[in-house]
C-alpha cells in the first residue's frame, strides 16, 4: 500500500522517497569564498559596535568580518570560538534578527544588515573543516569538576574547564551529548549530523570524559558528585513538558513537539516517520515552528499553528513564522484548545478564540474545529526534577552572578537556570561565565 | 540640450571623451567599436618607428587594486607600445578616419630621441588623415629603459627640443603627454609650451607595484618568478592627476595652455572635475578596460543633465574652478565651521567617535544610547568625522557667522585673514 498526503491518520511515507532528502536540505546553504567576502565588506566596524553587545557572548563581529574579508577566516573563526565554542550551531540556529543582526547598523540604515550569521557559519565551518581542534588545554591542575548535561551550556561549560586544565566529567541521561542541538532543533538546521560532529570537534580539547546515559537522581545524585568533585556544573535543560488542560488531551496522537522533533531527528529513515495529515502545533515558540514545518515537509496535508495570543506576542521570530508560512504552515493566532474530540485517536480538536482582558486571556465565546489527527503540544517545558537543596527561582535553579546556585560548589547555566533568555547562545555564554567563576575559586582555593 | 561638441585646439569631436592612447586604442576593430558606442575621439595607441616592432611579455600584463566588491581601483600595466607593425597601424588609422570624419583621431608617437626618427615617423602618419599627434613622453616602463617615453619626460629641455622638432616637421596639432614621476610637473609643461606644444595632456601611467605575491615573493604581473614596475592608472591616481592638472592650468607660465585631463576619469563626474581644472577634454581608459565602451553613454547623458542643471555651456566650465585653487598661504584662517551630526540621519555606527577620539581632537561624546555629539570646544573643523561617516550628508560643517564666538578659541570670527599676514609668521607683512 502507498501512502499520500490525503491518506488518512498517523502514516509515514506519504512522500516519493525522493522528496525527503530535497525537503530536509540545509535551509540556509552556506556562503561561498566570494558571497562572504561580498558580504564582509558590508560591515562598517562600528566603534563598540551594536552587535556586539546584543550577542549574549559578546562575540567580536566586526573584527571576525573583518577577518574574512582579508581573506583569513580561520582567525576570524578563532575571533568566534574565543567568545563562544558553539559558534558553529549558533551560526545556525541563533534568532540574529533578534540579536547581532536586529542591531545592526545598516538595519537602521538600509533595512538589510549585515549577514552576521551566514558570515559567522562561513568562517567557523571553514576552521572546523580543517579536522584539528584550534585550542591546546592548559596545564593539569588537580582539580576534577562535573558537568551536568551535554546540552550548550555544559560542552560550554566542560571545554572552558578542559581549556583551563581542570579535569572534566561530563554526565548526560540520553544516550548522545549535544542536548537541545542534537535532539530538539528542526534537522534542516543542523543537516549532515552537524550537532554530533561539533561535540566530537569540541572534545578534541581534552580532559573530558563523557558518561552518557547517566541521569542525575537515577544513576548519581548531586550529593555523590559534591562529594567526589571539586565542582559540579548543572546544564540540565528542561525535562519537563507542559500541559495543555484541555479536556480529551489524553487521546492517541496527542504528542509533545519536543518528542516528535527528537524522533524525527534520530530516525535513520525518514521515509518510515509517520505523519498525520491534518496535524496541529498548539504553541508560540521555535519549537513549535520547527514541529510545524518538519510535519508540512514530511508529508502533511495540512498543517496548522495554534496560538492562544496575537502574533505579535509568539516568541518565535518574525523571520521562523515567514519560514512556517512559506512552507505552507497555516498560523492561527488568538485561539486556545477547548477539547479534543475522537475516538480513540484525536480526529478534531475545538478551540475558543481569546482576546486580551483585564485579567489576562478571556474566553470570547467563539468556537471553532479543525479536523485533526495528530496534536502537537508545543506549549514551553519546565524544570522537571532538580535536586534537593537547591534554591529555586520562577521555577528554575536560581542563581546569582557567573551561574552560582544556593549551594556552595554547585554552579548552574542554561536553561534550567533562572535569568537569560532560553536560547543556544545564551547557554553558551552561562556555561563559559560559570566555568571562569569555577576555575577562579578552585584557583584560588588552591593558592589561597 | 546641453551642446557637447567639442573643439580642442582644432580638432573637433562631437564630445569631449576621448580614449587614451592605451590598449583599448590598438587596432581599428576596437577603435570602430569605441566610435561605434559613442567615444569622441581616440588617440591611437603608440607607435614606434619602422622596422620590427616591440615585443611584449607573454605573460601577465595587469596587475591591480581591488576596493570592496572586488571593485578595480587601479590597474597597473607593463605592456609596451603597439607591437604591430607600423604599415598595419597606418593603414588602419586611415581607414578608420575614412569612415568616422566627424570623429577625433590622434596618433600618439614614441620614437628615439634623434630629429631624424620624428622627422620620419611624421611623414609617415601624414596622409593617414589623423587630426594631431600626441607625443608619448610618458609611458614609464620598458621604453624609458631604452631611452624614450618617460625618459625623455622627465627631462624638460628634451621636451622642449623634440616638441620643437615636431612643430619644425609637420602642421598637425600637437599635444604633448606628461608623465607624473616627476617633482614638478609644470616644468615639463612649461618646456612643451617653449617647445610649441598646441596642448598638453596628463597624467601618464604612475610608477608603480600594485602588490607582492606572498607565496612567490614578486612583485604582480609575476613574469617567470620576477616581476617590474609598471604604470598605474584608474580611479585611484585621479586625486593625483587633478593636482598635476590645476598646477598647470594656475601656473602664469602656462595658463591657457590647452590641457587633456587623464587619470581615473570613470563617470561623468569625474570628467567634469577634471574640465573644471581646466581640462578641455578628458581621456580615458581604465574605466573601458573595466567596463566596456558603452561607459561613455553615462559620462554622455551625465555631463548633459548637469550642464542643464547648472544652466551653463561646456566652455563655461572649463577651467571654472582654476580661481580657487590657490596655496595654502592664501586660505582664510578665520573661517571656522563646526561639524554637526544629523541625530536623525545618524545610524549609531560610530566610526565618527573612532576617528576623531583615536586619532583627531576627541571632539565628539559618545553618550547614552550610542548618541553622538560634537563638542564645539574641542572641535578644529578637521572633516575627518564627515569622512568616516557610512551615512551621505549625515555629518555636516556649519560655517560660523560673523562675530560669533568659537567656542574653541573663546574669540570671535573675524573677516578674511592669511597666513601672510599672521601674527606667528615671522615673515608676515605688518598691517598698515
């Protein structure tokens, strides 16, 4: 039997098998030699320049375009690394219209800035293709810290570490290091195995021993590891996944974006992948863009955002909704899950439109189905089973300043962590800052 | 319609864009192209006496300077003049005049510096039809090693004797090419009018090496692992060429003298620049290596939109500007502007607070939100700030009025005065 895009349910294969390795291309192909020198030479060097300061490492842009442009990327993506040793996935999957791009001069100036990340991706894939790892560890210094998670901010954490001549361990509960980069960004942006290639270019620093599958609170607890460790970094990302509370959410097909995108991202065959063929994304977020265009580009007919505020409010970029729209992706805005109608298996799901009230959402009174079978909650995740002891904050592990938990020699970065946006980049920088404050006080621990 | 026409000393063209005596100019199909796309004139490319012709390298001839974009800025070049023979040339140029009479033809001339080799060479081109002849006392490589070329421009007293020779042997007007690798470029102009030159024409090619290559250790064009000096041209030397150019047009010795401006000329607005300094026709050849002939269709239309804009004919702005270019002595000291920034314009680079806290008077103040301000006390009108400046018109120079204080200073402005009459010029002229 040949499945289509009108087959109805949960199937794969409703492609011609040609068309996944098309549809599943890189999204934003890299620069040649000739468009990134183009594109180089239309940065300005700004004095202590806007960019800068919006990129939450504080990568020195105008100085690594201004490599490139000299014909020396390799040193501009040394300029990249210093600041950030993720800068090859950031370069990919950073929201730049946000960040280094939305501040661009030439944004204020022509509409058009810069290319920062396609200029960043040229330069750090250039140094990366070269095989060898551009840093050389610093000198033993005794000391052994644990890394929680192999998601952004624990490589970030770990390599700073290695790099300062620390001892690492790095523990992380699934069976691959790469956290978020390897399990939970759309496979469009990262193509060719690029999440597990950079970890593998980033352990060349040395002094890092991965424990895979092992989960904080199954196989160690963060007692065992203060005790057998002069530090402990916490990278645990958020586990835990939202709830929808609309009634009937517990019918089949009713999935989590974050699982769907992860078996998406770790079959070896996207051809067997089933796919509804009227499929719903209830969210707001990246993730539920990157669900939502994954689910159009695997084969659904007809694929659907759902937003429960206006559009202006959806955490996902401007730029990721054009790309949901483009890639036939219908956005629905101002509409919230009332109930999930089925049989077993969703087959529609009602909604209520909102709108702004006094007292936050108001139910307008509007109903409206779409036709439906497969419901993808996309709805933000949460810290799911942080150890005791340790300060909470919003919901998160709180720190202060570089990443310092309430506990003393416990140190935390990333997403699991309070302040910061979510993002890639933003862990890259908690990671690096905790591993510089961790690397202080054992030093000075050492010496004192 | 602003009327083009041009008559340059006799000759006429129905514009004043001429191609130089250069590559471009070599061969009558290119000639008949370049008329075809609308030039005005040529001057053929430079021939040598009878017998068998220069050779060239059978390497790289080019080398030069990009700007951004890859965009060519200047091209060195180490080629020789025409390395065909001079029966093929002559027959050309005839044939070519024959069927374009309205057109502008020069033939430029570089043979040894004997009476007899010119005497010869001129009564060889004399029936080709030709309008004038330039004398190739430029080109700076190759042919100044044998004793020709630049050799003989840097040479004023040479000049003048083989311009006389000309003037002596044959009627055609006479324009005599400049080199620029020379300290004082009015000497040799002043020689070439001894000599009764009709024109002068400037800037040659610029001694130059455009860069090294870094894996072989040579100068570019690299010809077998060695390279040479060549001559440099284009966008690049225009600043250089246009001081060469008002230094002739403003010296009494030579003031009048008819002058065909060269050097980087690549829009309409270059040329004009160059025709304001006195040039009553321009030469050009970089931007036609680069571009193709059809570039004369711009610099065609542009100088018609501006001479209409301005309301004024060709021949009322040559030499427009000669006036006020003066020395430096004679700038008004007490003319004082402050630059002032555009906050609206203002795109927050900061390139302006760079240059001038680095490398000026730290006269402008970075303040909350990138928002920057000039301080008028610190501020010495350098410019600099409006240079550096990505954004058009965004930084500009306000001229003080009469009477108001520069707050730099704490003094007001005050009428006209130079350094001729300053009081810490120890040569200066005591006020009466």
């Amino acid at each position: 039997m040949t499945n289509s895009q009108l087959t109805p349910g949960v199937v794969p294969g409703r492609l011609p098998s040609e068309a996944y390795s098309v549809n599943f291309q890189d999204v934003a192909p890299p620069l040649e030699r000739n468009e990134a020198r183009i594109a180089a030479d239309r940065c300005y060097f700004c004095h202590d320049a806007p960019c800068v300061t919006a990129c939450p490492t504080s990568i020195d842009i105008p100085l690594f375009i201004r490599q490139i442009s000299t014909g020396t990327p390799d040193a501009a993506a040394l300029t990249i690394f210093h600041q950030n040793i993720l800068g090859g996935i950031c370069a990919r999957v950073c929201p730049t219209e946000n960040l280094c791009e939305g501040s661009c001069v030439r944004m204020t100036a022509e509409g058009k800035p810069v290319e920062i990340g396609a200029l960043q991706r040229y330069a750090t894939d250039h140094l990366m293709a070269r095989g060898e790892h551009p840093f050389t560890r610093g000198a033993p210094t005794g000391k052994r810290v644990a890394v929680v998670g192999a998601g952004p901010s624990g490589l970030s954490a770990a390599h700073r570490l290695a790099a300062k001549g620390h001892e690492v361990v790095l523990f992380d509960a699934r069976p691959k290091p790469g956290g978020l980069n390897e399990y939970g960004i759309a496979s469009y942006k990262a193509v060719d195995g690029f999440a597990a290639r950079e970890v593998d270019w980033l352990m060349g620093i040395g002094g890092i021993t991965l424990q895979s599958g092992q989960a904080l609170g199954r196989d160690f607890t963060l007692d065992s590891l203060r005790a057998e460790y002069d530090a402990v970094f916490l990278g645990l990302g958020l586990q835990g996944v939202n709830a929808l509370s609309a009634e009937g959410e517990d019918r089949g097909h009713v999935d989590h974006a974050v699982d769907f995108i992860r078996d998406l991202r770790q079959t070896p065959d996207l051809t067997a992948l089933p796919v509804g063929r009227d499929v719903i994304v209830i969210g707001g977020g990246m993730t539920a863009v990157d669900a939502a265009v994954q689910a159009k580009l695997l084969g659904a007919q007809n694929v659907t955002i759902v937003y429960r505020r206006g559009q202006d409010r959806m955490s996902a970029s401007p730029h990721e909704q054009d790309h949901a729209t483009h890639s036939g992706v219908r956005i629905i805005c101002n509409a919230a899950p009332l109930k999930v109608h089925g049989n077993g298996t969703v087959r529609e799901v009602e909604f209520f439109y909102t709108r702004d009230g006094a007292n936050g959402l108001e139910d307008t009174g509007e109903r409206f189905r779409l036709p439906c079978d497969q419901l993808l909650r996309a709805i933000g995740q949460k810290l799911d089973g942080a150890p005791q002891g340790l300060g909470l904050s919003g919901g998160k592990i709180a720190v202060s300043g570089p990443g310092r938990t309430s506990l003393p020699g416990v140190w935390a970065g990333g997403d699991c962590a309070s302040g910061g946006d979510d993002l890639t980049v933003t862990a890259v920088a908690e990671g690096r800052d905790a591993a510089e404050d961790i690397h202080a006080q054992l030093m000075e621990a050492a010496h004192g | 319609m602003a009327d083009l026409r041009s008559n340059f000393i006799g000759i006429k063209s129905p514009n004043p864009f001429w191609l130089a005596s250069a590559p471009p100019t070599d061969k009558e199909v290119n000639v008949r192209r370049a008329f075809q796309a609308g030039w005005g004139g040529v001057v053929w490319k430079t021939l040598g006496s009878e017998g068998p012709p220069v050779v060239n390298v059978n390497g790289p001839r080019y080398g030069v300077v990009y700007g951004a974009d890859r965009r060519v800025l200047g091209i060195n070049n180490i080629e020789l003049i025409t390395d065909r023979p001079l029966e093929v040339n002559l027959r050309e140029i005839k044939s070519v005049k024959r069927d374009y009479p309205d057109r502008a033809l020069i033939i430029s001339l570089m043979v040894p510096c004997d009476e007899e080799s010119w005497k010869a060479i001129l009564k060889q081109i004399e029936d080709t039809g030709a309008d004038g002849v330039e004398l190739n006392f430029g080109c700076p490589h190759g042919m100044a090693e044998r004793g020709m070329g630049s050799a003989v421009g840097q040479v004023p007293e040479y000049i003048e004797m083989v311009t006389r020779w000309v003037k002596t042997h044959s009627r055609m007007p006479c324009i005599v090419k400049l080199t620029p690798n020379i300290t004082d470029v009015r000497k040799p102009a002043e020689a070439a009018k001894r000599g009764g030159a009709d024109a002068v024409s400037l800037i040659n090619t610029i001694n130059s090496i455009t860069s090294v290559d870094l894996d072989l250790f040579a100068p570019q064009p690299t010809i077998d692992g060695k390279g040479t000096h060549g001559g440099f041209c284009g966008p690049a030397v225009k600043p250089i060429a246009l001081n060469m150019v008002a230094e002739i047009a403003r010296n009494p010795a030579t003031y009048g003298l008819p002058i065909s401006g060269i050097g980087g000329v690549t829009t309409w607005r270059d040329a004009a620049e160059f025709m304001a300094l006195g040039a009553g026709t321009v030469q050009v050849c970089t931007a036609a290596m680069t571009y193709g002939f059809k570039v004369v269709q711009e610099m065609i239309s542009g100088l018609r939109d501006y001479l209409d804009d301005k309301d004024i004919t060709m021949s009322d702005l040559i030499g427009r500007a000669v006036p006020n270019v003066t020395d430096w002595q004679y700038l008004n000291l007490n003319y004082t502007t402050k630059a002032v920034i555009d906050q609206d314009a203002c795109i927050k680079c900061g390139r302006c607070y760079a240059a001038c806290e680095d490398t000026s008077h730290q006269a402008i103040a970075m303040g909350p939100g990138r928002v920057f301000t000039i301080k008028e006390d610190e501020c010495v009108a350098c410019n600099l700030c409006v240079d550096v400046c990505p954004v058009e018109s965004c930084i500009t120079m306000r001229e003080l009025e009469m009477g108001e204080i520069d707050q730099r200073t704490g003094q007001p402005v005050r009428p006209y005065g130079n350094w001729t009459g300053h009081p810490n010029n120890p040569m200066a002229q005591a006020a009466e």
